[in-house]
C-alpha cells in the first residue's frame, strides 16, 4: 500500500462511522428522548442512568459529527469506543458474537473508533486543515 493514500482509508472509516453514530444519537434524542434512554439505562442497571443518558445521547450524535468532520478526532474517538464497549458488556455479550442481537456489530464500531483514535482524522479532516493553518508561518513586515 501506498504511504500517501492512507488518508483515504481514514475518510473512509470516518464516513462509514460517523453517519451512523449522528443516526444512532439523533434517534436517541429526537425520537426516543431522554426519559425512555434513562429507563433502558435503569433498566439495564447503568449506574446514575440520567446523566449516563444524556452522555450517551451527546457522545453518538455530537461524536458522530465530530468523526464525520475529522474534527477532534482522535478524542471523540475515545468516548465513542467506551460507549460500544459498554454496549457489548451490557447488552449483547449473552447474545454471543453473531447471534440475533450479538456484538459483532457495536464491536466492528469500537474498532473504527479505536483505528481513528490511534491515526486521527487523516488529511482530508478538519484536524489536518487546523494543523495546517497552525503551522503556516505568519509573515511579518
């Protein structure tokens, strides 16, 4: 593989990943609301289940577009890969790995988000143009 197209495989990983994250938190916000998280997070016994909701709630969907942009993210990543590890542990681990309601899925999204942690957002990220702009001298007359 080439050493200057890796950034792709970043895009690609960010627009396959953030989408579903803005999906899955936006749901959780303007559909379902914080009241109904709260009760699934009572019920699946998440300590402080109001405040673990709306955690919840802001890590998928202001997570999601922060992975979408590339902007921060190697630190959304982290919050992003807690909350599919909590998932897996919580929810679907007794449904084992393929089974109807298994954790190959939040598992394949924890590995994306810890993939973006460890590379960040590539070149074609917002990340990359604020570093970019830090990093352009500033000339003086």
């Amino acid at each position: 593989m080439c050493g200057k197209c890796e950034h792709w495989g970043q895009l690609l990983l960010r627009l396959a990943i953030g989408p579903i994250f803005i999906a899955h938190g936006g749901q959780k916000i303007f559909v379902q609301g914080h009241t109904a998280v709260a009760g699934f997070m009572t019920n699946l016994g998440i300590p402080l289940p109001g405040l673990s909701a709306w955690l919840l709630m802001l890590t998928e969907f202001v997570g999601g577009i922060f992975l979408l942009l590339g902007f921060l993210t190697r630190w959304a990543s982290i919050p992003v890969a807690f909350a599919m590890l909590v998932a897996i542990l919580t929810v679907h681990l007794k449904n084992g790995l393929t089974g109807p309601g298994g954790f190959e899925y939040p598992l394949a999204l924890m590995a994306m988000a810890l993939c973006l942690m460890v590379q960040g957002g590539g070149k074609l990220s917002v990340d990359h143009l604020l570093k970019k702009k830090r990093s352009t001298p500033v000339v003086t007359m």
